[in-house]
C-alpha cells in the first residue's frame, strides 16, 4: 500500500501497536498509561469494536466477513493517519493494528495482506514496536470485560492468541507480556515494559532529528 502525503509526513511519530488475544487486557493498559503519562500519549482505538458496535453487521458468512474485515483495515490505517495529524509529536498507542485482520481473514478467500493490497512485512514496519498480551483465556480464566463485541470462546480466544502472536512476533522490537493469575501484576509488567519501550524509542527519535538537523546545516 502505497503511504499517502500525510501518512509520510509523520513518520517522526513514536507508534506503539498493543495486540494479543481477546481478553489479554491491552486495553486497559492502554488506558492507565495515556492516564499515568498524561497528553503525551493518544490512544487511537480499535477499529472492530467502533465498526460492530455502530452497526456494522457481525456474520460467518465469507463474503460478509471479508467486507468487514476490509472495512476494519482501512479504518484502523485512517485513524492512525489522523490521530497523527491532530497530535503531531505525540506517541500514538495502537489498540491493535493493521496485522490483526489476517487471523479473522477466511481461509480460501486469498491472502489477507495480498486483498488489501499490502504486505505482512509492510504492515509491521507501520509500528515503531509491538506489546502483545497474552490472553487470559490461555490460563483457563474467563476473558468476559463487559464488552457486547466480544463474543469468542475461551477456546476461540486461545486459537487467534497463538495466530496472532506468530503474525506480530517477527517485529524487531516485540515484547511479550504473558499471562498472570494476578492480573495487576500483568498490568504492572506491561506497563513498565511500555515506559522502557517509550524511553528507548523517545531517545532514538530525538537522536535521528538531531542528526537529520546536523546534515542539514552542513548542506546550507
């Protein structure tokens, strides 16, 4: 997929994808961290949930199920474009990402990246780096958050657990937050992994403009 103008121009963003199977607390976690660092951080929200919940219907059909997740693809990659538009220099928390679709993807429909006219390998190099929450299905706990759109199985959130995280874990920065019967230690842990990831990601940045602001001022 070919980046638009507005999509290059904010590659200086730090994009963080949270991902993992349904009931992993990514979510959450997302929250307590735009909390804990304030205006810094946006979260740009997942896209199934806002398509299903406003009214996007959710069938087994294949045709039906390949038009929404097309649908959810395209929205999830507008909304990182404009949430980066709107807070320029902010760090942008992905509650998923455009990998997530190719799991719910069916299986003689083609490859799911090839329909959306991208590649996995594209997709990936879209985030600065990845967290991916184990779901708590993997424990034998329930994974029911109140939430009308999630509707798997424990043994359904364990299948696109595994899947998804073989989809993410080629990502050169990918951090694995397992399950835990205690689920404020789990939180606790993916918490402190985010503020290391942001710290190392915030001074690369600051590391590359300084060094694209050198090159400049020796061409002038």
């Amino acid at each position: 997929m070919t980046s638009t103008p507005l999509e290059t121009s904010s590659n200086n963003h730090i994009r963080i994808v949270l991902t993992g199977g349904p009931g992993g607390g990514k979510t959450t976690a997302a929250d307590l961290f735009r909390r804990e660092i304030g205006e810094k951080v946006v979260v740009v929200p997942e896209s199934a949930t806002l398509l299903f919940s406003g009214g996007l219907p959710r069938v087994d059909e294949v045709g039906a199920r390949c038009a929404a997740q097309n649908a959810i693809f395209h929205l999830q990659h507008s909304l990182e474009i404009i949430q980066s538009s709107l807070y320029p220099r902010r760090i942008l928390l992905c509650d998923r990402g455009t990998v997530d679709g190719a799991v719910y993807w069916p299986e003689d429909s083609g490859d799911f990246f090839e329909q959306m006219g991208t590649t996995r390998e594209d997709e990936l190099s879209r985030y600065d780096a990845v967290i991916f929450f184990e779901s708590a299905a993997v424990g034998d706990m329930s994974i029911e958050t109140g939430n009308p759109q999630r509707i798997e199985s424990n043994r359904e959130a364990v299948r696109l657990d595994k899947e998804l995280r073989k989809l993410w874990s080629d990502h050169p920065r990918f951090t694995f937050v397992p399950h835990n019967p205690s689920f404020f230690k789990k939180i606790t842990f993916g918490l402190a992994a985010m503020e290391s990831i942001v710290a190392q990601l915030t001074h690369e940045k600051d590391d590359e403009l300084q060094e694209a602001l050198q090159a400049t001022e020796a061409e002038s």
